[in-house]
C-alpha cells in the first residue's frame, strides 16, 4: 500500500504542474478500468476526461469488454479460485449542462461464463513470454468463483448468466482550462451473489491534461482520486471501503484520423485481512488505436493487461463506439 500511494502522490505532483500550464483538453480515454469480479462492488470511475463537453451537446457511446479471469492461491487459513469470463456491454450518456458542468450516465449489462478464451489466452501470453499463472494446469473454459478462510467457505458461485449491473451517475466541472473535477455514484443495481456489484458507492477525483501544445501530436492526461463504498456484499468484513486511485495517459495522433493510446490504472487493496494476491493493489496497462471522424464518431479497439499480476484479470478485449451530436 504504501508503494502505490507513493506512486499516486507522484501522480498528483505531476499533475498539479500539468494543471498550472495552459493546455488543451487531451484525447478521450480507453474507456476501462478493473473488470475482475472482486472490483464489482466498488466504485472504480472511468478517469481521464479532462473536459466537459458544452450546453446541450450530447455523447453517447456503446462500449463492450470481453474479459477473462484466472487466479488460484492458498495458504494454510484461505484459498481463493478466481475462473471465469465476462462480457460487459455498457452504455454510456455525456450531456453539457451549461456553467462548465455535464451529466453523465452508465448503464451496464454483464454476462458471465465459462467462455472460450482460455486457450487463446495460453497462446497469447506463450507468445510475448507472459506467465499463465496456472492457467493451463486448471479445467478449459470452466466458471468457479470461491474463497475459503478459516475452513469455512465464504462464497462459492458457480453460475453464469446474464445481470444488470450498477448503474453509475456522475458529474463533471471545468475548474479550468486543463482541469476537471468529477463525483460519480454507483447505485446497487447489480446482485451481489452473482458477481454484478449490488452495493451503493462513490467516487472524487480530478482529470488534468498535460500541457502540450495544440498543434502537437500528444496529449495526455493524470488522474487521482478517492472511492469510498458501502461494506455490503459477499466478503462485507474484509471489504476496504475508502480506495484511493489514479492513472495516466498519452495520446500519439498519427494521421488526420487516427491515434494511438496507451494508459496506467492504478487502485489500492480493496480488501484486506488477506495475504493472498487476489486482494493486494492493482496496477493494468491498456492500449488502444482510435479511428475518430472529426470527433463526431469514434472506434476505439483496445485491450488490457495487469501489470501487478493477480489482483486484476490477466486480459481484457475493448471495443467502443462513440458519437457526438448537437
């Protein structure tokens, strides 16, 4: 823990340079963020959006994240198996309120399973020399989500299906020029002993952009913030209920319509009484290429890795598309 909150206030120093320079707003973020089970019931915003957008104008988008999960650890009083796959289909609303303000809406659907990525993922991380974690010694494409402590099961969950999950409403405001400052609310929408979140939470943070000029080709953005959640849900006792986070980001516009992303999410443990790498602080590296039309309709593909392995899920598919209207 103290290493990552090192690692934030660095974040926030160079941030706090950023946001006393003139800067233009940076590119839109990879929309992501943890996608692991164990991060459901908590309050982990989208960051990165460093402007708010005018009175009356409206974003939309449609995000979709495929992600695979495995962990499997133990020692002599707890043991935790962590398999599975989820798609995440998210719609998300911006709308300018005017007085540098907007309003902002995610919806989002999760199905979970065993899925069909597990031997993908094998060859992937085979390929690029990545560790498998154990992955290959455990059942193909199998859903088994349980953790044991003390001899007593503390929940098992071996059932797929299809949820909503917690629908998140927030607000953003231009402080300035290169800074916004955001709230965002999850509501308990989602069900708790399938996976999906069903806790309430919220979440402050700040949004800076790098100080680039506007004709560069990089923009950029650092983000920190605090998520403080309700201690609800299927491990409520060891439940963290104030997170600190944060992140950044750069943008490389190659071409007229083209960019290339690249982005840090960081979090601090969101459980603890565990020495488990499941419950430890997270850390995942996403990169992305944008195709976006003048700025009125966007693709972005994209995926994600953890970089502190364990304590997020070892590979993530991202896929959005974005429009803007008047």
């Amino acid at each position: 823990m103290n290493n990552l909150s090192s690692h934030i206030g660095l974040l926030v120093l160079v941030a706090s340079a950023a946001a006393a320079g003139q800067a233009r707003a940076a590119e839109r973020p990879l929309a992501v963020y943890n996608q692991g089970a164990l991060a459901r019931a908590f309050e982990l915003p989208v960051i990165g959006e460093t402007g708010v957008l005018p009175f009356g104008d409206t974003r939309g988008s449609l995000r979709y994240d495929l992600t695979t999960e495995y962990h499997a650890s133990g020692n002599g009083s707890e043991a935790v198996v962590l398999d599975g796959e989820s798609n995440l289909l998210t719609f998300a609303f911006r709308r300018g309120l005017g007085w540098n303000l907007e309003l902002t809406l995610e919806v989002p659907v999760l199905h979970q399973g065993g899925g069909f990525m597990d031997d993908p993922i094998e060859s992937w991380h085979d390929f690029f020399g990545l560790p498998n974690g154990g992955r290959e010694l455990a059942p193909q494409d199998r859903y088994l989500y349980e953790y044991t402590r003390g001899g007593e099961t503390v929940f098992r969950n071996t059932r797929g299906g299809t949820d909503l999950g917690d629908v998140r409403l927030g607000f953003g405001w231009q402080a300035l020029e290169s800074l916004a400052l955001r709230t965002e609310f999850k509501l308990p929408s989602g069900d708790d002993a399938h996976l999906a979140g069903g806790n309430t939470g919220g979440a402050l943070w700040a949004d800076w952009a790098l100080p680039f000029d506007p004709g560069f080709f990089l923009s950029g953005w650092v983000s920190a913030g605090v998520s403080i959640n309700d201690e609800a849900g299927l491990i409520a006792d060891q439940q963290n209920s104030v997170v600190p986070f944060g992140g950044a980001g750069l943008a490389a516009r190659f071409a007229e319509h083209w960019s290339l992303l690249g982005q840090l999410y960081a979090h601090g443990k969101l459980y603890d009484d565990s020495d488990l790498d499941a419950f430890r602080e997270a850390l995942q590296l996403s990169l992305g290429l944008r195709y976006d039309l003048a700025r009125d309709f966007g693709i972005d593909v994209g995926f994600q890795e953890d970089l502190i392995t364990s304590s997020s899920p070892d590979f993530s598919f991202h896929l959005a598309l974005s429009w803007r209207s008047l």
